[in-house]
C-alpha cells in the first residue's frame, strides 16, 4: 500500500524511498483528517492521489535509466552536468 514496494521503479535514484516517505504522510492525512468519513473511503482515497503521483516519478524514473543504459550514456550525462 505504501512505500519502496508500492513503487516498482529502479531503486539506484532514491525515488522509491522519496515516494515512501510522502505516501506515509499522505495516508495519515487522509486517515486522521476531515475528508474522508471512514477507514475504506480514506484508503481508496489516498491510493488515487498515490497511483496519480506515482505514475508521473515512475515516468520520469523510468525514462532517465533508458537514458543511462543507452548507447552514447556517457555522453548525455556530461551535456545533461554542463548544462546542454
């Protein structure tokens, strides 16, 4: 439901632990806040928000290991580093 195994991406970014950290706090809210009325509401609620901001740093995750396993990898990471 939360956490590194909530989140299938490349664990070299840190990006699953990042995730992790925001999901605890967000289902906290969503359990002990005013939104939602109960237990099952409050889950499905904070699994929306949760897949919604998952899929965009998967996204991003996913598209930055293609570019560091590619061919000319090296290259991208020094133009990315000055800048370019």
């Amino acid at each position: 439901m939360l956490g590194d195994a909530a989140h299938r991406m490349p664990p070299y970014a840190g990006e699953g632990v990042n995730m992790a950290m925001q999901d605890a706090y967000e289902l906290a809210e969503y359990l002990t806040g005013s939104l939602c009325t109960d237990i099952p509401s409050a889950i499905a609620a904070y699994e929306t928000q949760m897949c919604k901001r998952a899929a965009e740093v998967t996204g991003q995750t996913l598209y930055n290991t293609q570019m560091l396993h590619s061919e000319g990898a090296l290259s991208n990471i020094l133009k990315i580093m000055q800048g370019a």
